[in-house]
C-alpha cells in the first residue's frame, strides 16, 4: 500500500506510522522527489490486510492510505510517480526528458574491431556501448562470445572512447565478473525468468537492463523487474526486444503496445531494440522511428562499421551510414516528443 502523510506531520507521527507498518509485518521504503512524503509498504501474507489500513487511515499525520493491486508493487507507478531517472554518469542518463541511444554490435569480435565500432558511434553521438561476451546462441555450434576476454576488450573500448558499456550476463556465478568491466548488466530475452539471476544482479550494484522474455507477459516481465529492484537495485531499465507470434516474416514481433502500456502501468524507464524486433536491416529505422514517437526512453540497436561482417546477427546490423541518417531522424522526433537527444 501506499501511505501519504500530511505536510504537517512531526517527526514523531512519523515514526509511529512507520513503527505500526513494521509491527503489523510490512517493509517501509520512502517514495522520493513527491512534494508530499509517500511511504510504500509491502507485506506478505499479511492477516487482516482491510483492517491494518483502516486502523492506518486514522492514526494522526496519515492523509490518505491507498491499496497497490497490481501483482507488482514496487515497479508500479504509483510507487514512484515521479518515475526513475536512472543516472549513469553527469551526462548520460536513462529515461526523464533525454533520449538515449546505445549501439554496438552483436557480440565482441576482436579488440581491434570493438575499437574501431565504438569509435565510429562515438562520433555520430552515441554514448553507450554495447556487445555480448557471453552470447546466447540457438545452436551450441554458434559462435558463443570471447567471455572474459571479450569483457575486457569491450572495457577497453569503453576506455579508449569515453563511452559506457552494456553487456549481457547469462548466469547467476557470472555476475560478479561481468560487473567489474560493464556499466549496465544486460539480462537478455532467454533469461528473463531466470529468478536467480535477477537476484543476483540486482544484488551487483550496477543498474541492470531487462530484456522482455519472448514469450512474456507484459505482467510477467514487470514481476520479473520486481526481483531486480527487491534486492534493493532500483536502476532497473526494461527493454522491449520483440515477441514470438505466428507472423515469420519478420524475426519477432516489435510490440510497441508493451511500451505505451509500461508508461502508464510502472515507474521504470523503457527502451526499445528494434534490431531484434525486427530481425531485417531495413525495418530497423522506421521501428526506431515509431518506438521513440510511442513514448520510449531510448533504443538499443545493433550496429557495426562492416555490418556485413558481423559474425551474429549481420542481417540486423546497421553501418554507419544508415546509422548517422537515423540518428538525424531521431533528432527531430525526439524534439517534437518534448525530449532531447
Ligand atoms: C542481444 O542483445 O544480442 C541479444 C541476444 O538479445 P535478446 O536477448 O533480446 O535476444
Ligand atoms: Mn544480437
């Protein structure tokens, strides 16, 4: 539930507020930024849950008590209606009035390769990074990523360029290690109800980017959210890749519903990769177009400066010709959406 206290409440109805929600069971958070102070509290299996906020509803200091349905509560909106800002850096930021753009290409191939990508986004304006070092791959005869070595030499080019890095993480015990080099952790489609993995990035430290899983629920990807943030990570940013429908025409199925519908139902920034939502190089723009026009914070896209030898995903991957031109684009809509890019 969430419990307004009135402006004029002293320190002590406070605390006697606080001290009645903890006896009767409930963990206490303070909704920050409001005007007025919010206080979100979260039970399990409490008894007589009607009668605990009718008791709470006369203590003095208490304006208003409200009931969160929703099955998720601490990612739902009304727990932070001010919503998350997810702060990287002094200049980079996800989601508030900014537009962010992370590219990169599918997976680390080479130090010299992952050096010569990031420099050539660098320039276009890109601030993010991104490449897999632990890959996911369908068939175990797949290239699977450099792992630690890719780690380091994406680092490196996070380094050389000044710009940040997202990879993705695959395993509980790998955690730790992708948190040394990578600036975000990415959880990636496959692993979405991985619940021990959630945990255990949301115990890093590092803010985590949350792929929808391909078969999820707009629900189950937000309970999904709520393991990441009751580790106590709040920097939790969610991020529409696609769903599997019956259509096999395009790779997925980008649902830019997911994204209107997570604006009015949590707090959490969202990004859209339209590289994967798509599957073909030539739908990636005008879904990047339509992503940002349908209120997202920011897009992921995959691209590379010989996008035709890409060892994964080459089929998706954008040059930097195409990729300049959509960031022009971008520009304008993210203008005409009140934001900046
Ligand atoms: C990726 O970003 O390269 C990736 C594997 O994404 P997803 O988990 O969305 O398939
Ligand atoms: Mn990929």
């Amino acid at each position: 539930m969430i419990v307004v206290i009135s402006s004029k409440a002293g320190e002590k109805e406070k605390t006697a507020i606080i001290e009645k929600l903890t006896a009767k069971g409930y963990s206490v958070d303070y909704i920050e930024g409001t005007e007025k102070i919010l206080l979100g509290a979260i039970g399990e299996n409490i008894k007589n849950r009607e009668s605990v906020m009718a008791s709470l509803q006369t203590m003095p200091g208490v304006e208003k008590v409200m009931p969160i349905l929703k099955p998720y509560k601490k990612v739902a909106l009304e727990f932070n209606p001010q919503r998350t800002i997810v702060k990287l850096r002094d200049d980079i930021e996800i989601g508030g009035d900014k537009i962010t753009i992370i590219a990169g290409p599918c997976a680390v191939e080479g130090e010299k390769e992952i050096i010569e990508t990031a420099v050539a986004l660098k320039k276009l304006g890109v601030q993010i990074l991104r490449a897999g070092a632990f890959k996911p791959r369908t068939s175990p005869y797949s290239f699977q990523g450099f792992g630690l070595k890719g780690l380091k030499m994406l680092a490196a080019a996070g380094k050389e360029t000044g710009m940040m890095v997202v990879t993705e993480v695959m395993e509980p015990r790998q955690v730790k290690q992708v948190a040394q080099y990578a600036d975000i952790l990415q959880i990636g489609t496959r692993n979405m109800q991985n619940f021990d993995l959630l945990r255990e990035c949301g115990k890093s430290g590092k803010p985590v980017m949350l792929k929808r899983g391909m078969s999820a629920t707009i629900e189950e990807w937000l309970l999904a959210a709520e393991y990441i943030v009751n580790e106590g990570d709040n920097d939790v940013i969610l991020c529409e890749r696609g769903i599997r429908t019956f259509e096999t025409h395009t790779r997925n199925t980008l649902d830019l519903n997911a994204v209107a519908s997570v604006k009015q139902l949590s707090h959490l920034p969202i990004l859209v990769d339209p590289s994967h939502g798509t599957g073909l190089r030539d739908l990636v723009a005008p879904m990047a177009r339509a992503s940002i026009a349908a209120g997202a914070d920011g897009l992921i896209i995959e691209a590379h400066a010989h996008p035709e030898q890409a060892v994964s995903d080459a089929q998706q991957t954008l040059g930097m010709k195409d990729l300049s031109a959509l960031m022009k684009d971008l520009r304008h809509i993210s203008k005409a959406m009140g934001r900046t890019l």
